[in-house]
C-alpha cells in the first residue's frame, strides 16, 4: 500500500505511513485532496464510493478524494487520482477552492479520517468510465438538489461532503446553483 503524508495544522510535513495505518482510531493527521467536478451547465459529478471500500464504502462524495504520496505536488496527485477512479481528466488545471482540518469515524469499519483536506474545482466535459473497485455508481446533480438530498438524508453521503461544497460552490459561475 503507497504511503501518505503526516502533516502539522500548517501543512507541514511530519513523516509518512501507510493509507491503513493513517486512518487506525484515534487517527493522526494527514494530507489529502477533495475533486469536485462541474458540468458548463452547472451540475456537480458525485460518486458513490464502492462497498468495498476500506472506509465510508456506499456512501455519496464529490467527484474525488485521495491522499498525495511523500513528494507529490497535491494537485497533480488529484489529476492523476481521478482519471485513475473515473476515467477522465478535468478539461484544464484544478483551480485550488482552499482547505480545511476535519475528523471523522466510520462506525462500520472503525477507521477514522483526520485530514488537512485540499479542495480543488475542475471542469468536466468528457463522459466518465469509473473503476468499479474504486466507483460503484456516478451521478450528476445540480448544487440545488444536492443540498436537498444532504438535508433530508446525511447519512447516505460522505462526511466531508459538505465541507467540500462550502468551497466549492462560491466558485460556481452565476445561475449554475439551480
């Protein structure tokens, strides 16, 4: 398993480990990155994570999460990261949306996040082609509706979620919110 980054609150880092061991109770921190893809009319690529996921497997999230190695630059690694579980490349550069320190536990597995999340925004304008052991499913959803859906059941989505889209969304072009 490749191994990810141990940060201070500033983002520096502090060592390195393995992805399974960053995310053992209680957690340490860690670098990772949040994709969210837009379509030009507006609409917000989500996945749903496969069951078989180490942790939060079935859950709704934004487009992409994953964790940079020792030595990556965050938002290559982010590129690269979601052309490997959804087949497809933002049409042109990650625009970085900010960052921001959660913690998490997942009650089915047991393992916990606690991560220096960077958000990036990106265009979609190909069609993707996940990887079924990464991606069970992908959707496209207006912010509007999501907002309704995270509302009415939280449970179904990824915990970050709406940390991720408090980012996000300020950067969405005028009347794509619908």
């Amino acid at each position: 398993m490749a191994e990810i980054v141990y940060v201070d609150v500033l983002d520096r880092p502090v060592g390195a480990t393995t992805k399974l061991a960053a995310h053992q109770p209680p957690g340490r921190l860690h670098r990772a990155f949040s994709v969210q893809l837009v379509t030009a009319d507006g609409r917000l690529l989500l996945q749903r994570r496969a069951d078989a996921k180490y942790h939060f497997g079935g859950l709704w999230a934004n487009t992409c999460c994953g964790h940079p190695a020792p030595g990556d630059v965050t938002s290559e690694a982010a590129t690269r990261r979601t052309f490997e579980e959804l087949g497809v490349r933002p049409a042109g550069d990650l625009v970085p949306c900010g960052s921001f320190v959660y913690e998490a536990r997942d009650d089915v597995s047991g393992l916990v996040e606690h991560e220096l999340d960077h958000v990036y925004l990106g265009r979609l304008d190909a069609e993707p082609r996940p990887d079924p052991a990464e991606v069970s499913a992908v959707r496209l959803v207006s912010p509007d509706d999501l907002a309704a859906e995270l509302a009415a059941a939280p449970r179904a989505f990824v915990p970050w979620l709406g940390r991720v889209l408090g980012l996000v969304l300020p950067r969405l072009p005028e009347g794509s919110a619908g």
